[in-house]
C-alpha cells in the first residue's frame, strides 16, 4: 500500500497525468493498473471509488474493494473516510449538495462496506448465502492457531489408525526403509491441507500398494564390477575400494527381507546421509590397469545410479499409496469443518469459488452477487491467489452464461466491473499461492491499462540508480517474468549532504574469516557507517515533511537483515560506537541478550544437572 499521503500531493502534474485521469474518468471500461513503487495506487483507487459513489450515484454498499493484508485493508478504509468525509462538509456552491449528500450517505454505509481482505470477502459471501453452500446457520473462522490445535489432535486420531491399518503396513516398512519418517508425512499432509482443493485434481486415488524391492539387478550388477578386478595391479587406489563393494553385495544378498534390501540399497545410492556409497572419483592409475580404468569409475557411478532407482520406483509407489490415504485424510476434515461450520481461512476461498460454481445455485447466487457488488476493485494484484481473481470473474459475469468447464480468463466480464491495480515487481507471496503467470495473464485480456509510472517517495538518483539495476536484472519471461517497467521521479531535487546510494563491502577481504569473523566485520563496517551519516563532521541530510531538510537522526536508519544470524554481531557493533537500536520485528526477541539468558536461566532450573544452562546463567544478569 502506498504511504503517500493525498494532502501532500505536489503542485506540478506528473508525467502520467493522463493515466491518473483516465482511472477516474473512464468508468465504463474494466481497468488493468500496474502501478510502480510509491506511485499513489491507493490514491487512485480511492479516486475511482469517489467517482463510483459521487459521480455515477453507486452506493458505496455495492462496492468491493478488495487487498491483501489487514493492516492495508484498514488503511484503504481510513483514505476512503478521509475522502468521503472531505467532501460531506465541502463548503462548495449549492449545486453540489447532491455530492455532498452521497458523501455523506457513504460515510453511513462505510462500517458495513466490503473493504477489505479477500478471505473476509469470501466470507462476507459465504454469509450472505449460507444455505446453498452447505453451511450450518453459524460459522466460525479459525486463526492460525486453533488451525494447527485441531489438526495436530485429526491428526494423532488418524495416525493411530493408520499404524493400525495391516493395508498400510508394508508402504510403511518401505518409506521408513528409504528414509521417510512420520514427521516427514506429517508435513506433507500440512501442504495437502493448506491446497486441499488441489488434492481431489491432483491425486490418484486407487494408487496400488508399492511393488516387493527386487534386488536381483544390483546384485548381477556389482558382481560385474567386481570381475573387472582381475585386471588391475594390487596396489592401485581403485582397486582398494573392492573389498567395500564385496561387503554390499554380502548385505544386499544376506538381506532378511524386501524390507531390509531396501534399506540397504538406499544406503548404497546417493543420498547426503548414505553410508554404503562408494565414490570413486578419479582413483586408480590407468597404468596400473589392463582395461580403460574410466570405465571401471564409470561402473562404480552407474551402481550409485541404479541403486537410486531401484529405490526410487519403490519409493514413489509407496509415496504414491500413502499420499492417496493421507489427501483422503485431508479432504475428509475439509468436509468436516463444513458439515460443523468451523472454518480455516483456505475454506473460505474454496468454498465460495464451489458457491460460485455450483451446478445447483451458481446462476441464482452469481446473479445476487452481481447486482450486490456491480463494481469489484482489486488491490496489490501481484500477490493474487488464483481464487481471487476467479470469484472476481464469477461476480462480475453475466450470470446466465454457461460456464461449465471454463476457466476464469475465458470467462467474459461486464465493462466496468473490475479494476484490477499492482506491481509485478512487489510479488513476494508465491508461497501462498501467488503466481505472477495470473497477473500476466488479467493484464492480457483488459485492455485498458493506464499505468502508474511516476514515484513520489523519493528523489531523482536513487529512481536513476533503482532503473539501472533493476533494467538490467529483471528481464520479461512470457508466463513467468514481467517486463521491468522504469520509474520516473517526480521529486528533482536532491539532498545536499549524503549519497543518494551508498555501496558496502564492495571490495574483498584481504583475509580470509571464518563465517563469524565475518559477520562481526561487516557489522563492524555498517555500524561505522550509520555512526558517520549520524554524528560524523557533516551528518547526512533527511527530507523532514515539510519540503527542506535536516540532519539525519538514529531513528531515519533502517538495517534489513536476511537472517537472525548476524543480529549478535550487529547489535555489538552499533553499541560499541555509541548508536542506539531497536530490533522492530518480534521474532527477533528470542535473540535478544536479554530474554537468551532467561531462558538458559530457566534450563538451569528445569534441570540442574545442565551445568552448561547452571554456570551460564550464574553469571547472567539474572
């Protein structure tokens, strides 16, 4: 969400004026944004919403606007007030008291308006027609927490049953024997859960019990390498290798069972943990061999090779077997929750897509839904999961078409019904379904797309450098990349003391560090160049929000870290030259000094005969 603040909107157009323009006064077309960093997009959503409501008379009720955080849902909520109650008491000519009045009427109608995030949207659906999506007549929506409360206790139930389960019991022995244990399956049925749409598509269902591990192939094969032994001399350094593979071929072939063979083979393939591997790299000299000694490493290699997929045929069947008991699993809590009316947030989106679809309601429900929400605007689009965009797509058509077996993009839209604003560069929610292939794709068939390109936030030759690195690294991908879009800066001037970018650690080290010498170096460098921007002969200068600048102080300094991991050596360096910090994000409080010792203090008194936790904590503050 944008923090540019719509009082202080500068004079001087920018450059993409017209498109600014067009999103508020073309209303009768559907609308693809794509808006650069601190381009004002939530001001120009909230412009198209005042349109919406004061020009073209659309209660604020029948709008969705729709983002994707709670924090961002709450600010766009708040600029729409703010807007609306700016014109309700517009002291303006009386010719605009009808504006006035549907300012006002707005302000009435925001609390109750569909402001806010997609699962609360489908949610709102949900309620709105609960009957036809099989839900009881009260739901409730479970956090996070009592999400993984419910789970792990289905979970502890069906796992019981499962080792109960004799049908089970050799794909058990199978998984265990090539590594896989019950928290590995554990966490897949956790990603099954959090996509349990996905599985009904995705899975085979009948998948057969996995084949007996046949060890006969290995067997004939390392015998063939171990003939190839006669032709070399006795003290060559492949030949020594031999007598591991002799040891091997005894296992595999003195193996109790299927079972055993299994596992031994899995410690004969390439797997990081494998013991029984043998790697012969580039050992033995080929003077010393009467045959090309690389095709005895080339064996050696081979046996690696298929000993990984002897397993693997194993393993996948097995995989395959057990995925299909844990997505049934999986789909019967889905149904549960349902038929209870206990919801998680994924449910909320499934089930008003299945709403939405539905061969029995869709029509009747998508037509309600269309005439309750005529206008849908959809904001921070790049971080889109394939289901918002869908049941945008679903309200916003005709609802006496067929859709059966259409996709959403194939699927035709009333003009005006969506306005769709992100930036593909600001995508960072793949991992919750995200796809940047959608945001291409919504942006391939609107064809209004006025494109937000100016920044307001900040000046001139940090957007220079920005497009100059950025140009060059992001580079378009049809289905996967965007096109880098260059930004322009609507702030020219510049700060008179202090680069606009600054580069560290760009020369190497002389020496060579250990990972934390070099942690506490390069801390050491960022904390001398924070101490010399703060209090060093000419203090870097701030914009202070007023159009002039000041000096620089400790809380205008930001220090992103990729880990925790430096944290320690960074929090000793700024302390050692004098410059105060607050570590803003509350995962990093277990590391803090502080709560570090409490806990080693606790460990001491959980058990005193930790004396590691006993003598650490004596000499603690606590």
């Amino acid at each position: 969400m944008s923090i540019f603040a719509e009082a202080t909107m500068p004079e001087r157009l920018p450059v993409d004026q017209a498109h600014r323009d067009r999103i508020v006064e073309v209303r009768d077309t559907n609308q693809f944004v794509e808006a650069g960093a601190g381009s004002g997009k939530t001001r120009a959503l909230v412009d198209r919403v005042e349109a919406l409501v004061l020009d073209d008379a659309i209660p604020l009720e029948q709008i969705a606007a729709i983002t994707f955080t709670e924090k961002a849902a709450a600010e766009l909520r708040d600029r729409v007030r703010q807007r609306f109650e700016a014109n309700a008491h517009d002291g303006a000519a009386d010719d605009d008291r009808q504006r006035r009045d549907r300012a006002a009427e707005a302000l009435l109608q925001l609390d109750g308006a569909a402001i806010g995030t997609l699962h609360s949207f489908a949610q709102r659906l949900l309620g709105e027609h609960p009957v036809e999506a099989g839900l009881p007549p009260g739901v409730d929506v479970l956090d996070e927490i009592s999400s993984q409360v419910e789970f792990e206790q289905r979970w502890q139930v069906f796992l019981d049953a499962l080792l109960d389960d004799d049908t089970m019991a050799h794909t058990l022995l199978c998984l265990e024997a090539c590594g896989v244990r019950l928290d590995d399956l554990r966490s897949l049925t956790l990603q099954m859960a959090d996509n349990w749409d996905l599985v009904d598509e995705r899975l085979d269902f009948d998948a057969p019990t996995p084949p007996t591990f046949d060890r006969s192939g290995l067997l004939t094969r390392i015998d063939d390498i171990l003939e190839l032994g006669q032709y070399a001399a006795h003290d060559d350094s492949l030949l020594a290798r031999f007598p591991d593979l002799r040891d091997n071929r005894a296992d595999l072939a003195g193996a109790l069972d299927d079972i055993d063979a299994l596992a031994i083979a899995t410690d004969m393939g390439s797997a990081r943990k494998a013991t029984r591997t043998i790697r012969v790299s580039n050992k033995g000299n080929k003077h010393q061999w009467k045959i090309d000694v690389a095709d005895v490493r080339a064996a050696f290699a081979d046996l690696i090779a298929a000993c990984d997929d002897a397993v693997a045929e194993v393993t996948t069947a097995a995989l395959a077997h057990m995925a299909a008991r844990l997505g049934q699993f999986v789909l019967d809590t889905a149904e549960e929750r349902r038929e209870i009316g206990r919801l998680e947030f994924h449910d909320l989106l499934v089930r008003a897509r299945r709403l939405l679809r539905s061969p029995e309601h869709g029509v009747a429900v998508r037509h309600s839904l269309g005439t309750r929400y005529p206008r849908l605007l959809l904001d921070e689009f790049q971080d889109t999961d394939p289901i918002q965009i869908e049941l945008a797509v679903l309200i916003a058509a005709d609802p006496t078409i067929d859709i059966t077996g259409k996709a959403w993009h194939e699927i035709e839209t009333r003009p005006g019904s969506l306005f769709l604003v992100g930036d593909p560069k600001q995508s960072i929610y793949r991992f919750r379904r995200a796809d940047i292939g959608t945001f291409l794709t919504a942006r391939e068939h609107i064809s209004d797309r006025p494109a937000l390109t100016v920044n307001f936030r900040t000046t001139e030759p940090v957007i220079e450098w920005i497009n100059d690195i950025f140009g060059a690294l992001i580079v378009a991908e049809p289905g996967s990349q965007a096109e880098y879009v260059a930004l322009s800066a609507h702030r020219r001037e510049s700060a008179p003391v202090g680069p606009a970018v600054a580069v560290l650690g760009a020369d190497t080290h002389a020496e060579k560090f250990s990972a934390d010498e070099l942690r506490a170096v390069e801390s050491r460098d960022i904390a001398a160049a924070v101490s010399e921007l703060l209090h060093g002969p000419s203090p870097w200068s701030v914009d202070d929000g007023e159009g002039d600048w000041r000096p620089a102080i400790a809380s205008d300094v930001c220090i992103l870290l990729p880990s925790r991991t430096s944290l320690s050596a960074l929090e000793a360096a700024l302390t050692s030259v004098g410059v105060p910090y607050r570590a803003e994000t509350s995962s990093l409080v277990y590391a803090s000094r502080e709560i570090r010792e409490v806990l080693l203090a606790l460990a001491a008194v959980a058990d005193p005969t930790d004396e590691l936790a006993t003598v650490a904590a004596l000499r603690s503050f606590v």
